[in-house]
C-alpha cells in the first residue's frame, strides 16, 4: 500500500486543484486546514542555521532539514527550482532527467550560486518527478510542525539562458502549492515581482517572502497583491542607506528585517539582526 505522502503526491501530479484562501482544506486528497502568514509580527530569517529567537520574534523561517521554532508560526525553507548543493549527489543519480542541460549535456547552474542546479520544468514528465522529490520535504515540513513553505528560486527562468519558461515554472509551483496545502500548510511565493497578482490568482500562493524589495524598490509589486501578508528581507552589505531610514519609509512592507547575507546564526561574528 502506498504512504500516505505518495499518495498525496500522486493526487496532486494529477493535477488535483486545492484552494488558495487563508484557512483551506481538501477533503479530496485527506489535506488539512492551514494557518496563513499572520498579518503582523516580528520574522527572523534563519535559514544559515537555527537559533533561539528574540523573544518579541513571532515568525521563524528555517530549513526543512531543521526543527522548528517552538511557540512561533514557522515556515519552512524548500529549494523548489533548483537543487540544494547537499543533494547534487542524488539529483544525478536519481533524478537525472529532472536536471536541466545545456547543449553539451552538461546540467546548468544558477550563474549567482554556481553549486545550485537548475531543475527542468518545460515538461510535465521532469515537473512530476522534481514534484515526488520535494514533496518529501513538504511532508517532513509538515511533519515537524511547520506551519507553513516557501518555495524559492521560483525565477530561475530568468536565468536559465532562455531554455525555461515562466509557464513552465510556475506550472511546477502549482503543483508544488497543491502539496503544501494538502500536508496542511501555507505556501509562499518568493521574490519574482514580475508576477502580479497572478502569483496569488492563478498560482495559488498565500503569502510572499521577498529579498531586498526596498533596495530595488519592488515593495507595491507585492504588497499590492498580498497586502500586509508579505516578509521583506534587507541585506546589510547591499542596502546602501541607514536601517532607520528604511523603517521611517510608509511604502515599506510593515515585517520588514535587515539580516546578514549569509544568514549567519547569532553566535557568529559576522551575524546582523535589526527590525523596525
């Protein structure tokens, strides 16, 4: 008999649509009801490693391979478009037809991080087999207590050398989004301005999490969608201006945080942690 998660994985390739509201369930697919982004708070961005919180800290966001924040609402960091350096080993292996190659066969990487693989999303046979691999971190997601994911590298079309396509891509974050809510979790869209509202209508997102939005001024693009349900992170070695007059700014995203560009855990020397 299959797992409970391949049979949720199995529904969702078959293109089983689950609904995108705050609080949903998929009586289909054996989902649950999950908890959207809260609307205000304090976020911490912790995905170089996991630490104890501030105490006014209400929102975590860690790896899926850590545990999360007890007492805040937690979300779960899941590579949804590109292969984590640890696992390059068993997307080769495994999932070879999963990886996205150039004209030499050769798997291309992210120009930025070149130990990040992109993943295939121009058919559905490659979107199916990345969606059985992640869906087993969604399910661990949801297993420890997480309340909700985000899927990042959402466009890696644009860095692809034009062989991805944005309908490819976000094709796979539907079906990705599908999971997250059948294993009872929000699901968050990360960076790409460029969607609109279409992030959240079509695609099925419930929240973003967004990267330097005040330094390329790309805040509206999101909070014009998802209102107050947005978590900006500024980098202390880019925002090329003084931290309060990013607070003292009335367009900025109200969960606004300024963080170290490695994401350092708070024992480490080069770690940054300020909030408005």
């Amino acid at each position: 008999m299959l797992s409970r998660t391949l049979l949720i994985g199995a529904v969702v390739v078959g293109t089983l649509l689950v609904s995108g509201c705050a609080t949903a369930s998929s009586p289909a697919s054996g989902g649950h009801d999950y908890t959207n982004l809260p609307t205000s708070g304090v976020p911490d961005y912790q995905l170089g490693g996991a630490y104890r919180p501030a105490d006014d800290v209400t929102i975590v966001e860690r790896d899926s391979t850590a545990h999360p924040a007890s007492g805040k609402y937690d979300v779960c960091y899941v590579n949804g478009f590109q292969t984590q350096p640890e696992d390059a080993s068993m997307w080769k292996r495994s999932h070879a037809d999963a990886l996205l190659r150039d004209e030499d066969g050769d798997p291309v990487s992210d120009p930025g991080w070149p130990d990040e693989m992109l993943l295939d999303t121009r058919t559905t046979a490659a979107r199916e087999s990345i969606v059985a691999v992640l869906t087993k971190s969604i399910a661990r997601c949801s297993d420890r207590g997480f309340d909700a994911v985000e899927f990042d590298n959402l466009d890696s079309w644009t860095r692809s050398h034009g062989a991805l396509t944005r309908s490819g891509n976000l094709a796979l974050a539907s079906a990705l989004v599908d999971v997250a809510h059948a294993h009872g979790l929000a699901a968050g869209q990360k960076n790409t301005p460029q969607l609109g509202a279409s992030g959240k209508r079509d695609t099925g997102f419930d929240f973003v999490v967004a990267e330097e939005c005040v330094k390329y001024r790309e805040c509206a693009a999101y909070t014009k969608t998802y209102g107050a349900r947005v978590i900006d992170i500024e980098y202390s070695d880019n925002i090329g201006r003084s931290w309060s007059s990013v607070c003292d700014l009335d367009d900025r995203p109200a969960m606004t945080i300024l963080r170290d560009r490695d994401l350092v855990p708070v024992s480490k020397p080069a770690y940054v942690f300020e909030r408005c």
